[in-house]
C-alpha cells in the first residue's frame, strides 16, 4: 500500500508538473475561435506538420532502410475535443518514437497501446497498431505530436501522402536522397493544391533534398463508397529504382520487369504437390461432357469449397500459399485461391496461370513499377486464343462474367521469364440486368396480383451468394423477408423459384403479392399509392465531396400494369421523368392502354458511379423522381 501511495503521488506530481503552464494563452484560445469560426466542421485542426524522410544502407542486408519522422501541432479549436491518435506498422516496419508534449514543451503523459489490428475472421495480417487516447480539455489548447518510423526495406515504402486526418493549416515534406539511391517520386493528384516543390543540393553530404511544402490541406473525407485514396488526395509515389553497394549497382523496381522477377521469385519458391489435387480433379472431371463443363466444375468447386480469408503477414502478403495447403484447410487467400485454381486446370490439361492485379481501389496500372499497384490475384486460363480470367474468390460469379472491381483493369501474366500485360474485361450494365414486373388490380384497400423478378450478372451473383450462405433451415424465411422487405403490409405467397443455385441461367422469381394500405377511397375518387419501391426517391448527395461509387453497374427494370375498375377513369397521370448522361439514365413514363395503366421505370447505372460534377444534375433528377413518387394516382368514377 505504501508503494502504491508512493507511485501514485509521484505520478501526480509529475502529471501537475508537466500540465503547468500547458493551459491555453489568451493569444491561443482567440486563435482557436478564429479557426473555428473559418473551419466550423472542424474539432482539431493541425497548426502545422513537419515530414522528414531519409535513406540509408542495411548493414547486414541488401536492403535499403528508410526513416519517416513525423512532427505535429495539434490544436483544439471546439470547446472540448477527445480523439485517438494512431500509427501503424507492420513485419516491415517498426516504431522508434511515439510521443506527445503540451504546448510547453514537457512530456505528456498517454497511455500508449500497441496491438495487433484485427478486423474480423476473414482477415489475418500482421499489421500492429500505435495509438493513444488524447483530451483536449478547452478551447485553444495543444499537443506536439512526434513520430519516427522506420521501414526496414524500402520497396515497402510505397507512398508519402499530403493529407491528415485533420485539416492542416501548413504542411512540409522534406526528402533528403543521398547519391547512391536511384529514386524518383511521382506527384499524383496535385491538381488544385498550391503545392510547391524546392530542390537543393548539399555537396558536403552528397545528398538532394526534395522539399514540399503546401498550405491549408483538408482533412481526409469520412465518406462511404468513396473512391481509393490514390484517386482523391495529393500523394507522392515512392518509385525506388536502384543503389549501390560496395561498388556495385544492385536493382530494385527500376521497371515493370524488376517487379515481375521478384514476384517470380516468390513462385518460384514455392513447394508445390499438385499429385496432392489429382482425385479431386479427377472426380470434378470425368463425367463432364465438354471442355467448359470441366472448367466450370473446377472454378465453381473453388468458389463454393475454399473459404476466402485475406491473409498479409510478411512475405505472405506477396507470396502465394501451396495449392495442397489451400486444398487440404479448404481456405486461402486471393492469392491461394487463384493457386489452387491454376493447378487443379493444369491437371485437367489445360493452360492456366497466375496473374497479379489491382482492382479499381487503386489508381495505378503497371507502367509503374511498385508494390502499390496491386493488392489482389487471380488466374487466367489460355482457351481458343482467348484470356478467360477467373476469380475464386467472387462467390456465384458466372464462368466469363467479371465483378466490376476488377473490370477495365490491367492485369499481369506469368509467362515463364516474361509477362504478359492484359485487360479485364468491360462489361455494360446491361449485363447486371434486374426486373421487377407486378401486374395488379385493386381488391378493398390492397393492390394484389403476381410478380416476377429476374436478375442476371452481379445482380444474379449477389443475390445468390446472400441466399445460399443462409442456413438451409432459415432459407425459405430469408426469401419471404426478401420478397416483401419485412414489412408487414406486403405478404407473399406462392413463390416459384427457377434453380437457385445456378449461376450461369437467368435466375427468376414468381409469387403473388398483396400490397395492403396502398389504396383508399373517398367519395368518388380512389387514391392509389402505386409504387412501392420508390426507388432512388432520397438519393440525393448533399455537403459529399468525393464519387459515390456503386457496387456494379446496374440496369433496373421495372413495370406496374394496374387494371383500372370498371366506371373509373385516371384523373391526371403524373409527370414523366427522363435524364441520360454520361454515368447515368433515368426514364419513368405512365401510358394507358384501355383499362390498363403501365408505369415504368428505369434506372441504368452505365459506370458504377455518380462524379461529384455529376451531383447538381443527379439532386435535380433525383427531386424530379420523388415528386413523382410523392403523388398519388387519382381514379374518379365517371357516368
């Protein structure tokens, strides 16, 4: 006890020591006002942010290491702020310092963490985390922040990005690169920053110093479906080319085929026993009665047997797991699945390879040589001169249909000491076509006839995948949810399915439904509210400053035909609705035809996104199509 007490007081001490004259100045608390009042959305604003980042040589190693130092003004403009500060590292990298000071200078005191960043199941990797819980417990208050990094070999050392997480009032980077680092540093997404660029050189050290420096830099956007940061903030990437060691010039990425030899190097290292797959292949093969059949029997037994789990710890991020390993646990990584495929279409004798690529999260293609080009890895199988490219790892994807994150991209072949550059696929949004067709009359105060729905493409893999990885036992209460959107104004009944399992047909689905609470009567009029789905009615982007990207291109279809009762007629269709550009078309008309009235919609997302130019257009549009959604259909009766 006496021990505790003794502790505690000196950490008291301390604390009170370190926290004196750390309250903000007069000067401080206005200049926060100021801020807050110029940047009202903001809680801490970085006062100003120093990088410093130099090279040296491994001493027992081939390897060049880099130290990224880090240095912080942090200020709490708002009336009190808590936040977690964070730094991450991986088997690649360490952290040498990871400190805080008050605004005089002496230590503050955090309790700092270090833990192994988990996601969920699905994800192992061996990136760590630093990070402390800090107060800012007035206005106007501040911390210093310093951090030194230190990554062991630089082609890890991939990107330098411009952008915090809070709003930086000024920013500087400095590089200094010493003559026997062959380097450069590609500026990406500058457009629109007053980013200036000094060089100088120090002939006394023999080195260069790259210095940036940039002011007022917005806070990193917390925005779903958002495009990847290498399309939205201002970065440089890092392209370490070559050095010299010991007199002789040792080559890093100094061009897409250095980076291609590397990879090799990690396939080639691999201990493969394909004889291990042989039954397997055998069984999924023999009994089939075409080349396709074979392939489709193998891919599909990948997608629906191996379980997907990310997997970037070490050299494992990189290197692919033995087809028998992924084949006897039954799960791998993109880069083991795309193995395990590889081999299993080899022993059934056809050519099938291994191919890096990166899906549309990154913004690079392979005129870049660099381990940030790409983050995943599938096969691609050589047929009848064409490149059919297969990834395991797409649950219920169709044998040649392609998920959009990977469409459009570059990929790169093995081919022996060579590669092959190559692209997915585009497909249109006609592809991922889905319909909704519900021909009804009207019975007491409910719309009530048959539906039937199709889907083809990602439309189709999507729904399958949530579907089939429901258990067996809650499937058919899963459909019904899904049919009638759980609520209890919509029953469904008589649902006739086409094979459920099937990815490569159109997938159907037909049942009655009766939609209560959707009309009402007055007099001699009917209010009818004739559509349901509404959908898209408060798609609206609004304070959104980055793309809103889509899952996949979509095509939706749907058709309302309403039998009007006899000694009715419609009062006034509402307006129709039509808009096509570029990344989008909307079309919603009524015609009557007899005593039938048809309302149909049509949304086609051609490119999977919405572009913040696109977004006045799109809100107009979108206000257009809630009018529409907002009004009733008005039946009267007629003499």
């Amino acid at each position: 006890m006496t021990r505790y007490i003794l502790l505690l007081t000196l950490f008291t001490y301390f604390f009170t020591v370190g926290q004196k004259h750390s309250d903000p100045t007069p000067e401080h608390i206005q200049q926060a006002k100021k801020l807050k009042s110029e940047y009202p959305d903001e809680n801490i604003i970085i006062l100003n942010n120093k990088e410093y980042v130099s090279f040296d040589k491994a001493k027992k190693s081939n390897k060049v290491i880099v130290t990224h130092k880090n240095y912080e003004e942090l200020m709490n403009v708002n009336h009190r702020s808590d936040i977690q500060k964070y730094l991450y590292y991986d088997g690649e990298s360490y952290i040498n310092t990871f400190k805080f000071k008050y605004r005089n200078k002496k230590d503050a005191y955090f309790d700092i963490r270090d833990e192994a960043v988990s996601d969920d199941e699905m994800f192992h990797h061996d990136a760590r985390v630093k990070y402390a819980n800090v107060d800012f417990p007035v206005q106007g208050y501040k911390y210093y922040f310093e951090s030194v990094k230190t990554t062991t070999d630089i082609k890890y050392f991939t990107s330098l990005y411009f952008t915090n997480k809070y709003h930086t009032l000024k920013k500087q980077i400095k590089i200094v690169v010493p003559k026997w680092l062959e380097i450069d540093f590609k500026e990406m997404n500058f457009d629109g920053y007053d980013i200036v660029k000094k060089e100088s050189f120090d002939e006394k050290q023999n080195t260069k110093t790259i210095t940036y420096t940039v002011n007022n830099l917005t806070g990193e956007f917390d925005e779903k479906r958002a495009p990847g940061p290498s399309y939205v903030y201002p970065h440089l990437l890092v392209l370490a080319k070559s050095f010299e060691k010991d007199g002789e010039k040792q080559l890093l990425f100094n061009q897409t085929k250095d980076l291609y030899t590397w990879y090799k190097t990690l396939i080639n290292s691999m201990d493969e026993k394909p004889e291990e797959l042989q039954e397997k292949v055998t069984e999924l093969t023999e009994n089939a009665t075409s080349e396709e059949e074979k392939i489709k029997n193998i891919y599909y037994w990948v997608q629906d047997n191996i379980r997907y789990i990310a997997f970037e710890d070490g050299i494992a991020g990189f290197k692919p797991d033995e087809s028998q390993n992924v084949f006897k646990k039954r799960y791998g990584d993109c880069k083991g699945m795309a193995n395990l495929t590889k081999q299993m279409l080899k022993l059934a004798g056809f050519d099938a390879r291994l191919t890096w690529i990166g899906t549309k999260r990154i913004a690079y293609d392979y005129s870049t040589p660099s381990l940030s080009v790409d983050n995943h890895m599938i096969c691609t199988l050589f047929k009848d001169g064409k490149k059919i490219f297969l990834d395991g790892t797409e649950k219920f994807n169709s044998f040649g249909e392609y998920a959009e994150r990977i469409q459009g991209k570059q990929v790169l072949i093995e081919n022996g000491d060579n590669y092959i550059l190559a692209k997915v696929p585009v497909n249109a949004a006609l592809k991922n076509k889905e319909t909704y067709n519900f021909n009804a009359k009207i019975i007491d105060d409910a719309l009530v006839g048959t539906v039937s729905k199709t889907y083809t493409g990602e439309s189709r893999a999507s729904f399958l995948y949530h579907f089939n990885t429901t258990k067996k036992d809650k499937r058919e209460i899963a459909l019904n949810n899904y049919l009638n959107n759980d609520d209890k104004n919509l029953s469904v009944s008589n649902i006739v399915t086409s094979n459920i399992e099937n990815r490569d047909k159109l997938l159907s689905i037909d049942y009655n439904l009766a939609q209560k609470n959707a009309v009402s009567s007055f007099d001699d009029e009917i209010y009818i509210d004739l559509d349901y789905h509404k959908e898209f009615g408060k798609f609206e982007f609004k304070n959104r400053n980055t793309d809103y990207l889509f899952s996949h291109k979509k095509h939706l279809s749907s058709t309302i035909t309403l039998e009007i009762p006899d000694g009715y007629k419609i009062y006034e269709t509402p307006k129709e609705v039509h808009a096509d550009t570029e990344n989008y078309t909307i079309d919603v008309n009524f015609k009557q035809t007899g005593n039938k009235l048809t309302y149909t919609k049509k949304f086609i997302l051609k490119n999977a996104v919405i572009k913040t130019t696109d977004f006045n257009a799109w809100n107009d549009i979108i206000e257009k199509l809630h009018s529409v959604y907002q009004e009733q259909l008005i039946l009267t009766k007629h003499n």
